[in-house]
C-alpha cells in the first residue's frame, strides 16, 4: 500500500488510532469531495475539517450555502 495522506482524527478532545488503511480513506475521500466542487485547482496539501452536532436538528436546503 502506498500512503498519501497523514490523517488525524481528534473526538471530543481525544486521538481516535487510526489505522493507514484508514487515514488513506478519508484523505482521498475529502480530496476528492474538494475536486468534485471545483473548489481549487491546484492539490490541497493540508485539508482541516470540523464537525460539530447540532443540539437540535434543522430543516435546510441541501442546496444553499449557509
């Protein structure tokens, strides 16, 4: 296996061990949700992602930037 992407997760505070098969996975999945929307043309060399859960949810239009 040839690696590409050094991955990190981080929940609530805490390193979540990921495996190289793993931090492959999500490289190339984010990477390749940036391609898809055009976003930049060169290749991104660090990609930072926060997601944080809503209290409550939220009726939205998957099609609007917020």
């Amino acid at each position: 296996m040839k690696k590409s992407f050094e991955t990190k997760m981080v929940v609530d505070g805490k390193n979540v061990p990921l495996n190289n098969f793993v931090q492959e996975t999500i490289g190339n999945i984010m990477a390749g949700f940036l391609k898809s929307l055009k976003w930049t043309e060169s290749e991104p060399q660090i990609i930072e992602v926060k997601i944080k859960r809503l209290k409550t949810t939220a009726d939205v239009d998957a099609h609007v930037y917020p």
